[in-house]
C-alpha cells in the first residue's frame, strides 16, 4: 500500500514539473525542451535544500520501478528555469544537485536498472543544458565528479549492448562541454583536456570489439541503425577535437593495425571467411570515424597542425579504397562501401571547393604518399571511384544509389567542379560507351535477373549526367541528339517490338528504364532551349510509344508509375521553362498528350472494380493521385490557352476534366484523407479548378457537387496544412463567386443575366443545401477558437464571404457559442464577435476581407 501511494504521489510530482506552464511546446515528445517555466510563487520549495535531497534519498531508498520515478522528477528539476534564482541561490541549487550526482555515482548498484539508469543518463545531460560550464566548475566537488562521470561514461560506452538509446544523452553531456570550453573565463580547471580523448577512446574501441561479437552471435549489428549511427558520430565528433592529436595518434594505429591484418588474411592460403568479414566490419567503423573526424572541422578552432592530421587519416582511406578496388569483381563489402562513400562526401564539403585555400595542409601529406596534390586530383580520384562502383557493383542497390546521389550532388556544386564535370565526360567517353552503358553499366541492364525496383537508380544517374552536359551544351543541337542516342536507339527497338507479335516482358522492361531515364534527363533540363530539344526529341513519335504502353499494361504498376510520373515531371513548367514561342502550338500539344494519357489512364483503371484494401493504393490510388499531380502542374503552368478548345471544337480540355471527375468519385473520403499523396495532389488541384475554373465547377451534377465539398469540409480540419490550405482557398474562391453572383443579381440588367447562368446554378444548388456551407462556417469557428490553429491566415479568408452569405445562421451561432462558454468567459467571447465584425460593411467583400 505504501508503495503504491508513493508512486501517486511521485506521478503527481512528476505531472506539477511536466506541465507546460507557458504553452509553448506545440509537440509534447520532443526532449529538446529542456527548460522548465516554474512559476515564480513556488520559488520558497525550489530554494529549500531539502527539496532535492528528499528526491535523491526516494531513488536510494525505493525500489527500482518508483526510484525511476524519483530520478523523473529529478531531471525536471534540474531543468529549471534560471530567472528562479538570483546568481548565489543558483549557484548554490547547482552544488546540491551535483551533490545527488556523486552520491549516486559512489552507490551505483541502482543503476542496473536500466529504467534508472536511462533516467540518470537524461538527468546528466540536463545538467549541462540548464548551467554553464564556468558555473559547473566553481562547484566545490567538480574534479572529483567529473572524474566519476568520466569513468560511468566509458563503462556505460564499453557495454554497447546495454541500454543503446540511453548513450545520447551521454553523449551530450560531452559534446556540450567541449563546445562550452572556448568560451570559459573561469581560472577553475575544467579538466576535460584529460577525460574527453579518454571518452573518444572508449567510443571507438568498442564499436571495433563489438563487431566479431555481432558476427559469431548473429546479433544486430548497430551499423544497420545509420541514423542512430550518425548522429552519435556528429556529437563523438565535437568531442573527439578536443586534445585532437590524441584522437588522430589512436585513429593512425588502430587503422594500420587493421589494414595491415586485412591484407595478411587476404594474401593468406586458408582465406577464412568470418574473420574476413570481421576485419572488414571493423575497417567500416574506422571509415566512419575518419570520415566523421574530417567532416567536424572547424574554420575558426582549426590549425595547420590539424589540417595536416587530417591528411595523415585520408591518405588511409584512400588507400583503402585502391585496395578494396583491386579485389574487384570477385568480392565486395557493402559497409565498407557505404563507409567510404560517407568519408568521401565528408572530405568533399570539407576540403574541395572555392571556401578553402589550395594551399591547405590536408594535402601536404596526401601528396606524399599518394601524388594527390590539390582538390583538383581529389576529384579525379572522386571521378575513378564512382565509375567502378556504377561498373562492378551494379547489383547492390544501397551501394549504387549512394553512389549516385554522390555524383549527384558533384554535379550540383558546379561552378566549384568544373573541372570534375571535364573529367567525367571524358571518363565515359560520352559517345562509346553510353552508347553501350548496359554493358559497362550492369545497373542501366535490363535482364530478368534484375527486379524492378533495381531500374529506379537511372532516374538519379540520368539528372547528374544531364546537369554536367548542360555544362558547356549551349544550344548545341548535334551534341544532344548525340547525348541521346543510346535512347533513341532503344526507343527505336521498342517500337519494332510493338509492331511485329512482340515479347511483352522485354518491352516492358525496356519501357520502364527509358521512362526512368527520360525523367532523369527531363528533371535536370530547367532552361527554355534545353527543355525546347528534348520536346522536339520526344514528340511525337516516342509520346505515341508510352502512350501505347499506358493502355496495354495499365494493371502494372510498375510500368505506368515510371510513366505516369514522366508525364508529370514533363508538365512542370520550373524557372518557365516551358515558355514557347508565341508562334509555337507545343503547350497545347504538350498539354492533349497529357490529356490522353490520363483519360486512358482514368477509363482502365475504373475497370479493375473493387480492389481489396491492400491492393487499392498500388493498383488505383498511387496513379490516379500522379495524374493529379500532372493535372495540377498543367492547369498552373501558365503555358496553355484553355479558352482554345472550346474555341476550336477541341474536346481534350473537357476529356481530362470529366477523367478527373470519373476517378474523383470512385474514391471514398476516407481514402481521400488517409492516403497522404493522394490528398496532397487533390487539394491543390481543386484549388486551382476553383481559381480558374469556376465554370466547370458550376456545371457539375449536384451529386458530384456535394462529393467536392464535403471533402473540402473534411479536409478543412486535415493534420497536413497543405491540405487544410488548399480546402481554405477553394472555399474561399467558391464563396466569392457566389457572392459576386449575388451582387449581380441586384442589377437585373439583361447582359448580366447572360453571363450568370453558370452562377444561377450553383447559387440554386446552394439554396437548396444550405447546411452545406453552413457546417463549413462552423467547423472554421470553432478551429480558431478552440484548436491549435497552425494557418490562420488561410482559415481567415474564406470566413468573411461565409458569414455575409448566411447572416442568420452567423447570429445563431454566436449565440450557440457564447452560452456553451462558462459565466466568466461570455463576455469576453461576446467581446471577441463584436470586435471581429466591427467596421465591416455588409456587402462589399473584398474591401471587408483584410479588415
């Protein structure tokens, strides 16, 4: 009874520093709010000693499932506000608090729970987030307890599989005090000169010896967790430059140590294979470290001396890397590959480009050794690397697509690579061997032995290859076309196979890579003349080839999605590039291309009938949502004159229209909001029909009408704002045209009556469901009065036009509102409603509308 009295009682506790007094913390789990806003009147409890030492004597004294509890309330109390105290009183807080610390410390057999000991490693951590190392320091037991942390640290480091996720907050604790150190003005020792290489030491050290213990027991190997991984790395990495000869010195030996035993075993008779792959797991961990280490530079703290030890732990691994290379093609390590690939994007920020002096020290040493003078080389070794891994390691996809995004992100940093863009192009001898990249390039292959999803590489491999062209291309016609023959040339074999009795499987295959590239290629094409040849290259003879493709295998996925999205990605009109000539028909040519393929498209798909829940998504709603997105990109490209087709009897504008309809209605709300793609590319596509469009809306069947806007009433409340913005605007626009209409009708002049027949209908159809927009004024209402509204400013604009068109209903719930508040708070509500119409005119809308 006892104890479970005192677990009420340290719940409670724990709930009083939990609450959010001030309201700021919008997300509840984050434990970045370190700060807790006591309230100034509970100042007399915080500053009695006993307070704490109550706490502290709760953990030593309960058993482990409530002394966890007191160790909550603990680091909740270290994180108190400072403004609570005047600089002795906190001083004096701070001595009592490390007090508990060396205590615990001294008596550590609590935390073999791992619930305390998750607790202490949070509470040590806020220590240093709510107090400044020069405030640490001038406590009178510091030396003794850092020394104690020190020594719990490079235990808790050493047993790397108790408690994982608590070794972050250890972590911080040492980060943060070795970032605090330039700004010390204390004479006080901080001591971390001694412990912090002793805490980098740890780290590493045990990441090596748990990798033959993940081998032989199958265990998880922590590499797998990259994002755990690299972010332990990036705090180890402030640490590890404190005393940083220290860590380079440690790093120099275990690396030789252990290449120099990789290459004994790989030269060795007997070649054991399990200590191969421990060998290699730990060179892993060691790319990783130097890749880390390299990385964490620092402009302002960094000297030649440290520079020059960086080059000293590069040359290492690029030695690797050669030696790696040369077992090519027989064996290959993912995380070997996966660790240097890390390293070499670390050195490429950190050592390549115009923000650093060729003349630094990195390279003095790398010279030596390797004949890599400047970054100049340093990019052709870049060039070399990633041309072996797209050859020999085309089967492995993690080490392909990272490579690819490398390249990728080489060719985005042109100017700076210039040089590096030469040197690739003549690497691959664009005109050779593109024209057989297969061949060298087994990941461009497109044999049964490769899955589908292998294919979605070349998307990335197409866009840096297209950007280093775009280089020195121009308006170079000749070299384009050269660029892509290789496409060309299977576009050509596709379409002999569609027009002899063809082999579907090969076909199909070679469509989904093409789409793959093409999307690749049309993605990094963002200029007017570049776009312009790629236009000309594709149509029409390829369009009608994918076209084709859409109507045979529209129940494959996996065909028309790389197709889909082409189309899409051909639609955007990014830094205006689709702007054609004015005596130029290709937007409207562009734009009917896309209209048959999506009413193909629409029209297959809604024959498949009911789809099980798991198969709705990849089979119906991934397409349909793509073909919004490409709707959407057209409609608000500002590249198609859509008054033409009306104009000229040309039904393709009306055709996309009545698909989208078609399709709209075959999804259920629930799907609508569920399936976040799908609800991303809706709304901002109704937002556009709405803005521009309103004549279609009006025209609509009063079924589909009300489908439309009950998903604009259930999106309005929608989690995601780009959802609940879009459903905003279209009301908005909705809204303003029927208030318009309305405005019109005062003037019974006959013109008018012409041209409002379109609104007639909608305000008719209004009229005859008012609760419509009545739910709609409702919902807004109580969204800003009552919820976290996170989009004020697009809830606010169609509000104005809803309750000038239902007046009545406004007052009544207002009223409803006001009497549902308790006694005390009418007034102010009825205050609030006052102010909100005070001023406005009732029939002008968009002078009332900022207002």
């Amino acid at each position: 009874q006892q104890q479970s009295l005192a677990m009420q009682l340290l719940k409670l506790v724990l709930n009083c520093l939990n609450f959010d007094f001030i309201g700021n913390s919008a997300d509840e789990s984050a434990d970045d709010l370190c700060t807790v806003q006591i309230p100034t009147n509970w100042r007399t409890i915080f500053l009695e000693p006993e307070t704490l030492d109550l706490f502290f004597d709760l953990y030593h004294s309960l058993p482990p499932m409530l002394s966890q509890l007191a160790l909550s309330c603990l680091v909740q109390f270290a994180s108190t506000r400072r403004s609570l105290f005047s600089n002795p009183e906190r001083a004096k807080y701070l001595g009592n608090l490390i007090k508990g610390v060396k205590q615990i410390l001294e008596n550590p057999q609590g935390l073999s729970d791992p619930g305390n000991y998750h607790e202490f490693c949070r509470f040590l951590a806020r220590l240093k987030t709510n107090y400044q190392l020069g405030e640490l320091v001038m406590v009178k037991d510091y030396p003794e307890v850092i020394q104690l942390i020190a020594n719990f640290t490079i235990t808790s480091l050493q047993h790397w599989e108790f408690a994982p996720n608590s070794v972050h907050y250890l972590l911080t604790l040492w980060q943060r005090m070795v970032a605090s150190v330039p700004f010390v003005k204390t004479a006080e020792p901080h001591l971390l000169d001694t412990y912090a290489p002793e805490i980098t030491k740890a780290y590493i050290t045990s990441r090596l010896e748990c990798v033959p213990v993940v081998i032989r027991d199958g265990l998880e190997d922590p590499l797998d967790d990259t994002a755990t991984v690299f972010q332990q790395l990036e705090q180890l990495c402030t640490v590890s430059r404190c005393e940083y000869e220290k860590t380079c010195t440690l790093l120099v030996q275990l690396f030789d140590q252990n290449a120099q035993n990789y290459q004994k075993l790989l030269h060795s008779s007997s070649r054991n294979p399990l200590e191969i792959t421990v060998q290699e797991g730990r060179l892993a961990w060691l790319v990783y470290f130097v890749g880390t280490f390299v990385g964490g530079r620092l402009t302002y703290t960094s000297t030649d001396e440290h520079d020059a030890m960086d080059g000293e732990l590069s040359c290492r691994v690029f030695q690797l890397i050669s030696l790696m290379d040369a077992q090519l093609p027989q064996s290959s390590n993912e995380k070997v590959e996966l660790a240097i690939l890390w390293f070499l994007d670390q050195f490429r920020k950190t050592y390549v480009g115009d923000q650093l002096q060729h003349t630094s020290k990195v390279y003095a040493r790398m010279s030596e050794v390797l004949g890599i003078t400047d970054d100049n080389h340093v990019l052709e070794t870049f060039m070399t690397k990633i041309v072996t891994n797209l050859k020999y390691r085309g089967r492995c996809e993690p080490v392909i697509s990272r490579t690819l995004q490398f390249l990728n992100d080489l060719s985005v940093g042109y100017p700076f690579y210039s040089l590096c863009v030469v040197n690739f192009v003549e690497h691959l001898t664009f005109h050779t061997l593109m024209f057989q990249q297969s061949k060298h390039f087994p990941f461009l292959g497109i044999s049964d032995n490769y899955s589908l999803s292998d294919l979605r590489c070349r998307t990335v491999f197409y866009t840096a290859l297209t950007r280093l062209l775009m280089v020195d291309l121009g308006e170079d016609e000749d070299e384009f076309e050269n660029f892509m023959l290789p496409l060309t040339v299977s576009f050509e074999s596709v379409t002999q196979i569609f027009n002899s009795s063809f082999e579907q499987e090969e076909a199909k295959r070679m469509l989904i890579g093409l789409a793959r590239d093409l999307r690749g290629i049309a993605f990094a094409l963002n200029t007017k003349t570049s776009y312009t040849m790629l236009f000309d290259w594709i149509y029409p003879a390829y369009i009608s080839v994918l076209q084709r493709a859409i109507e045979l295998w529209y129940r494959e996925p996996a065909c028309t999605t790389p197709i889909l999205k082409l189309m899409a990605e051909f639609m955007q009109n990014r830094s205006q590039r689709l702007n054609f000539d004015v005596s130029s028909p290709n937007g409207i040519l562009l734009f009917r291309e896309a209209s048959k393929m999506i009413c193909t498209y629409g029209n297959q798909i809604l024959s498949l009938g009911t789809l099980s829940k798991d198969q709705v998504y990849p089979l119906k709603l991934k397409g349909i949502s793509i073909c919004y997105s490409a709707l959407k990109s057209a409609l608000c490209g500002n590249y198609v004159s859509f008054g033409v087709f009306k104009l000229y009897g040309d039904n393709h504008f009306d055709n996309v229209l009545q698909a989208f309809v078609k399709m709209l209605l075959s999804v259920s709300h629930s799907d609508l909001l569920q399936y976040r793609k799908l609800s991303q590319s809706y709304y901002p596509l109704l937002e556009c029909l709405t803005q521009d469009h309103m004549s279609f809306i009006t025209s609509l069947e009063p079924r589909v009408l009300i489908y439309i806007l009950t998903s604009i009433s259930e999106g309005l409340t929608a989690v995601d704002t780009i959802v609940s913005s879009s459903c905003c605007a279209s009301l908005d626009y909705i809204v303003t045209y029927l208030f318009k209409h309305l405005a019109k009708e005062g003037k019974k002049t006959l013109r008018c009556r012409e041209i409002s027949q379109d609104g007639q209908r909608l305000l008719h159809f209004m009229q005859q469901n008012p609760e419509i927009l009545q739910q709609m004024m409702s919902i807004l209402m109580n969204t800003i009065i009552f919820e976290d509204c996170r989009n004020q400013w697009s809830v606010s604009r169609p509000l104005l036009g809803l309750i000038l068109l239902n007046e009545k209903y406004f007052s009544e719930l207002r009223a409803t509102l006001i009497t549902s508040q308790p006694d005390n708070k009418r007034e102010v509500l009825d205050h609030c409603f006052r102010n909100l119409m005070e001023g406005v005119e009732q029939n002008l809308l968009v002078k009332n509308r900022d207002r």
